[in-house]
C-alpha cells in the first residue's frame, strides 16, 4: 500500500498542481503562432513546428525550474525560440513573448531580474527593427502598444508575487505568534495548577496519612482531621472552578489586542477610545460584549472592504455601549428586501446579547456603524440592615456587591 502511495505521489504531472487550470488556460495563446505556421511549407513549416513544440516544453518546465538554476537555462531556449521564429518566420511570432514576460515577473531577485528583463527587450526590438520597412509604419502603430505591455507587464507580475509572498509571510508570522501565545498560556496554566492545586494537594495527602495513624489511638483527632480534609478538598475544588472559568472567559481587553492583530492583518487601520474594562460588569456580559466584539471585526475584515475600522467604548449613566465603525461598502443585504438585521452574523449577536438584556443595531452611514447596548440594572431592595450585613458577611464580598445594586 506504501509503494502504492509513493508511486502515485511521483506519477507524471503536466503542470504542478497548486497552480490549477491557469497554466492550461495560457495554452490558448498558442493557436496564433500554429496557424501562422500552417501556411509555410515542407521542411520550413516542419522546423517551425518542432521549435513550437520546444517553446510548449520550456512553457511547462519552468513551472517546475521556479527557484532553481534550471529556471534560466529554460528561459534563456524559450527567448531564443522567439528571437529565431521572428527573425526567419515572421514579427509576428515576437507576441509569444508573452509567456516569457510571465516567467520574468518570477523573479525576486533584483539582478536577475534585470538581466532577463534587458535580453528579453533586445530580442524583442531587433526583428522589429528588422523588419520595420516590411511592416510600414500602421503594423508598427499597431504592434507597440503590445511591446509595451510584454515590456513592462513583468514589473506588476513581480511586485504581485512579491506582494504574496509578504501575506503569507505575514500569515506564517501571525500563526507563530499565536502559537507562542498559546504555549505562554500553558505554562500560566501548568504554573497555576501546580502553585495552587500542589500545595493543596499534597496537604490532603499528608492529613490522610495522619487521620490513618490516629484512626486507632485517638478517634476523635482523627475525625476533626478527617473534615479539615474535607474542608481542604473543598478549597482544591474551588480553586480548579476559578481556573476553569478563568481559561474559558473572554474579556474585552484581551479581545481588543485579538481584534487590532487581525484587522492591521488586512491593512485595515485600528483605533480604539474608551476604557475596555467596564467597572462592575459581570463577567458573562463581560464574555457576551467579547465574543459579539469578535464577530463584528470578523465581519469589517471579510466583508467590509474598509480601510479603518474605529471601536469606541462607552460606560454611559445607564448601559455600557460598544461601536464598530467602518469606512466600507456598508451593509448588504443577502436577499432583497432583507433588513440589516439579518445579515452579517448580527442575528447571532442579538441571540447573545438577549442572554444579558442587551440590543445590537447597525446602521450604513459612510460604511457601517454597529452599536451594542448592554443595560446597567439597578435593583432597590429595602432590607432589614441586620440582616443586610449578616448577608454580606457570610455569602461573601462579590455577593455584597451585587446587593449594593449593581447587577449586569
């Protein structure tokens, strides 16, 4: 089954695959130079065929030469071919520089770029030159506009190249930096669990040890010891639920950081203004505003076709606001007739923010400005003061908070 894998991953290709059908496509241009060759005759016509089919050979193997030696040993025969057939054919054939003006764009490295740029001109403009008297001034009219363009197309070829070169650089970077990210929080993980459940653990495990010896000559040791095991197993319990919940909350400074990474990503210019923290929110509003943050930038970079993006946060006398705005296309609506509403992922984040009593609206205004309400709710509870206290004493001081009239 191996050789089997092995022999089909180096069968025969006629093109390399990542660059699917865009090679056989350039094959089209092909048709000009067999048809003009069809009208010479005997061993002419039959020498100008084999040079195509050499052109065609060279066409396929500098997609596999790119980055190699090899690349300009096949460039140097396909320009060669050109010079030949334009010289002892026709001019015509010099438009199958083309495809040579393709390859050239290849190039990252600036010498050769410009060595394979100088020799490809000078074998475009001498059968010009050649033959300028035969063709008259309306041919040459005509045909310059085309030299032009071989000549200078290679420029935008390689500053296209080089320009995805760069995202997928930057895409490499990106990844590798999330990646240490995440192996930074392992560590503050692995650092938690061991600074915080280790000492518990290992105290369990030495007042188990004492509850066993005492179990015999003094019972009632052992059972006051046995429930500060309890007690401690509690405490470990507890410290794991804080680090669990710790690990899986999304809090709006973090998101912020995440949202600024992806947009300069996509050259989309980031600001932000106001405080992300949002004193005395709860940490599921808290999670709920991250996670609608998340799909609102995610939205500005698929489909906004900005090029700024400004978040501002707002803590006003009665509901925390967050905006996303944009200087894109604004909203689209799939369907005709369809409200903003529907689209764009915002049903999602209506869903999510209904959880917290919170609304989301978006608006086209100069591209697109989409507003999230959270409501700051204030409950009024006359209790006795006695027990008001009691209450805070024993639940604890994020319960008395609460109490205070602060709910989120």
């Amino acid at each position: 089954m191996k050789k089997l894998k092995d022999a089909k991953s180096t069968g025969f290709e006629v093109f390399p695959t990542q660059f699917g059908i865009f090679p056989y496509l350039w094959l089209i241009y092909l048709a000009l130079p067999i048809i003009n060759m069809l009208s010479e005759e005997g061993l002419k016509m039959g020498i100008g065929f084999a040079f195509i089919t050499l052109f065609l050979v060279t066409y396929r193997q500098l997609y596999f030469a790119a980055g190699t030696n090899r690349f300009f040993v096949w460039l140097s025969i396909q320009m060669s071919i050109i010079f030949i057939l334009s010289m002892w054919y026709h001019p015509s054939y010099i438009y199958m520089g083309f495809f040579t003006a393709n390859f050239i764009g290849w190039y990252t490295d600036r010498r050769k770029f410009t060595v394979s740029l100088v020799l490809f001109a000078i074998i475009e403009a001498i059968p010009l030159i050649k033959s300028a008297s035969m063709l008259g001034w309306r041919d040459l009219a005509f045909m310059s506009p085309f030299i032009l363009i071989m000549l200078f197309s290679p420029f935008g070829i390689r500053s296209l190249n080089r320009r995805q070169q760069l995202e997928k650089e930057l895409a490499q970077a990106n990844e590798q930096i999330h990646n240490l990210i995440k192996g930074e929080e392992r560590m503050r993980i692995a650092r938690d669990l061991h600074d915080t459940l280790g000492h518990t653990l290992s105290l369990i495990t030495l007042k188990s040890q004492l509850v066993e010896k005492l179990a015999a000559k003094n019972p009632e040791k052992a059972q006051l010891e046995a429930r500060e095991i309890q007690n401690t197993s509690r405490a470990a319990l507890r410290q794991v639920r804080e680090l669990v919940s710790d690990m899986r909350t999304a809090t709006l400074p973090e998101e912020l950081v995440e949202a600024q990474i992806i947009l300069e990503s996509a050259d989309i210019q980031f600001s932000c203004t106001g405080n992300p923290k949002l004193e005395g929110i709860s940490d599921l509003a808290h999670n709920i505003i991250s996670l609608c943050l998340r799909e609102a930038v995610t939205n500005v970079v698929k489909h906004s076709q900005a090029s700024q993006c400004q978040i501002t946060i707002e803590s006003l006398e009665n509901e925390w606001r967050l905006s996303v705005a944009d200087n894109g296309i604004g909203l689209i609506c799939k369907e005709e007739g369809g409200s903003p509403s529907d689209s764009n992922g915002l049903k999602g984040m209506a869903e999510r923010l209904s959880l917290i009593g919170g609304t989301v609206e978006a608006r086209s205004e100069q591209g697109t400005i989409l507003n999230i309400h959270v409501p700051i709710i204030i409950k009024n509870r006359k209790e006795d003061p006695t027990h008001e206290h009691q209450s805070a004493d024993s639940r604890g001081p994020a319960h008395a908070a609460r109490r205070s009239g602060f709910l989120a």
